[in-house]
C-alpha cells in the first residue's frame, strides 16, 4: 500500500486532572487533514482524546480510508530497556507491559510516578527515570537527573543522540519533559493495536503497510517554521497539529511510505528526520 487518505497528528498531554474547558496550551489537541481539508480538535483528557481517535478510526476504516496517526512521544526507550522490562527487546512487548501496571482513568488520574519507580526498581543504582513534584520525590525516584548513577542504561536513543533538542525519555517532570507523555500515552497505544489488531502497523517496528498507521512524531523538527505561521490568538499547540497534519498529507505518496520504513526498529524514529525541507515545502 502507498498513500494516505488521512493524515491525524496528536498532541498529548500528561495532565493529572482534565484541562480546562476553554482552550489552553499543554493539553491535547488532535489535527486532521484530508483531501485539502483541515480540522482541530481539542480534549480535556486522554480518554476522550481516544474516544474521539477511535470514532474517526472506525469511520476511516468503513470508507476503506487509509489513515497515518502520528503521536508525539517516544514510541520506545534507549537500548537495552525494553528487554530488562518486558525480557524481549521489541518495543511492542514493552507497550503490553506497560498496559498492565499504567493505571489512567477518565478524569486524568494516574499512576505513574508509582510505575517509574516500581521500574527504576529493575535496575541497580538510581535510575533511569527522574523527575517529579518534590514531595513525591524519593531515592528511588529522585527529583533532579543529577542523584542518578549507576542504571547502566544510555541516556538517550539514537535519534536523540542526532537531534539534539529533543528532550530524553526518562525526564518526567519540568520544562520540556516528555517522560510523563510517554508512560501514560503507550498503553492507550496499545489499546489501539488490540481494537485493529492485523489492520494497525507501528512505524518503524512493522511495515506500514496496513490501513492505519502509528508513528512518533515531533513537531520541534521544523519549530521555527511552524511559529512563523501560528495564526493570531492560535495556541501552539493547535497550530503545531494543523501545520504538521497539512505538512505530511502533502508528501509525495513513494517519499512518505520510504520515510515510514526509516529508523531504530528497537528504539523507534521521529518521522521525517532527515527530511525536513519536503515537510517545510508543504506548510503552505
């Protein structure tokens, strides 16, 4: 298969509590587009952010549509991690390890600075998870990156060792952190290959040659030319899933399904690294 009917990109969130009913930044807003067409969605919490994803996939899937969903967090750890957790070093072993002990109800509440302890736990020293609010903070799960020693894991994957910006996994806490997003976004994912089951592929894991696709993605790759365009009174966020969702569905069909086999098959991809300058030509 080549070409996308669909292209949906989702901004997640890690909040604790469903975010405000007007609009804000920091909370999940969902971009579709489709045949020149463009929408934003904006949802208070993971649940209905997935109940939402859900209903667009059912329907895409009855149109005999085909639909790249893009995410983004990390959709796997640094080397190694995956098999001292899961005892397997596919990453899709790792996301069904992380259903089981993530608990994230429909009002945001959630357990995860439980979980990255319980998992810092697996490993000798402090580590590999840091970060939280100071009164949750403990040895094993301490509040600055600084108290960790001695995990034995990398401190990020390969495409983080390439872009540099990008923030690493195991930060899940203050300005910038991704950690949270990823411990609390994998399960729904998984969630997600359990409904569609052989029609579902996780780019760069699987070949994407199904009628929907998972992919990470990372909206910082082409940041300035993004904030260049944000519309007046437009939250970043919303205008970060506009633009990205107009970039990708502009590709060219043979260059998007190239890009989507690229990558760490055990640490996963950023979709579009490399190829920067296709993604800016379709922002306009």
């Amino acid at each position: 298969m080549t070409g996308f009917d669909t292209i949906v990109m989702v901004d997640w969130s890690a909040r604790s509590a469903p975010s405000p009913a007007k609009r804000t930044k920091d909370a999940i807003f969902i971009g579709m587009a489709r045949d020149g067409y463009l929408a934003v969605s904006y949802q208070r919490t993971r649940h209905a952010a997935m109940r939402l994803l859900t209903g667009l996939l059912d329907g895409e899937r009855r149109a005999g549509r085909r639909a790249l969903v893009g995410f983004d967090f990390p959709f796997g750890y640094p080397r190694g991690f995956a098999r001292a957790v899961a005892g397997s070093d596919n990453p899709l072993d790792l996301w069904a390890h992380l259903a089981r002990v993530i608990e994230d109800d429909n009002r945001n509440r959630n357990n995860r600075w439980n979980v990255a302890e319980a998992l810092n736990g697996l490993f000798p020293g402090i580590g590999p998870f840091w970060g939280c609010p100071a009164a949750r903070a403990t040895e094993a799960l301490p509040a600055r990156g600084t108290l960790r020693h001695g995990h034995g894991l990398p401190e990020k994957r390969r495409i983080e060792q390439q872009l540099r910006r990008a923030q690493p996994c195991w930060k899940l806490f203050t300005t910038g952190s991704v950690g949270s997003q990823v411990l609390l976004g994998l399960p729904h994912l998984h969630a997600l290959r359990q409904r569609y089951g052989a029609d579902l592929s996780v780019s760069p894991f699987q070949p994407p040659d199904t009628p929907i696709v998972l992919a990470e993605i990372y909206p910082g790759l082409i940041d300035a030319p993004i904030k260049a365009r944000v519309r007046p009174n437009e939250i970043l966020d919303a205008a970060q899933v506009r633009l990205v969702a107009r970039a990708f569905s502009r590709l060219d069909a043979t260059h998007l399904n190239a890009m989507l086999r690229e990558g760490d098959a055990e640490e996963g991809w950023i979709l579009g690294f490399g190829h920067e300058d296709a993604l800016i030509a379709g922002l306009d």
